[in-house]
C-alpha cells in the first residue's frame, strides 16, 4: 500500500489505495508501483485488512523498513531484558 499512496495510511489513504488495486489489473500494479506480481493478486485483501486495523487502532499507520517479523522479535528482547 506505501508504494500506492505513502508512508502514512490513514483511511483517506488507504481508500484511495483500494480503489486504485480494484480499479486496474495485478500486472498493471506490479509494472506501474514495482510489486512484486504475485503480491499484486492479494493486494486488495491486504489493504481492506489494513483498513480495518487502521479504523479499530483509531489512528494512521505509518509504514517503516522493519516488518512484523522484526517488530516481534524487538518486543520479545525487551520483554525479556525487564
């Protein structure tokens, strides 16, 4: 979703990242925004669950470098280093 609309995804964003991913084919998205294409088929599930966390959380999401992987690993170390 960054590549489509930014690094911040607020509803706004993440609406209009829908609409582009409903709107033109996985091969256009994977050429035009550089996804990779087999992404690019699930893109628009992906983005109605981040539509969803993003309205219960309340707040835009921001996207960074790290992934969930390394989130959890990062939480995990401080947890157990208190």
């Amino acid at each position: 979703a960054r590549r489509l609309v930014g690094d911040t995804l607020g509803a706004e964003e993440l609406r209009e990242a829908l609409r582009i991913v409903v709107a033109k084919h996985p091969r256009t998205i994977a050429r035009r925004y550089g996804v990779d294409r087999a992404r690019a088929h699930i893109l628009p599930a992906g983005i109605v669950l981040l539509a969803e966390v993003q309205r219960r959380l309340g707040v835009p999401l921001h996207v960074c470098d790290g992934g969930i992987r390394e989130g959890a690993v990062l939480a995990s170390a401080d947890a157990l280093a208190a």
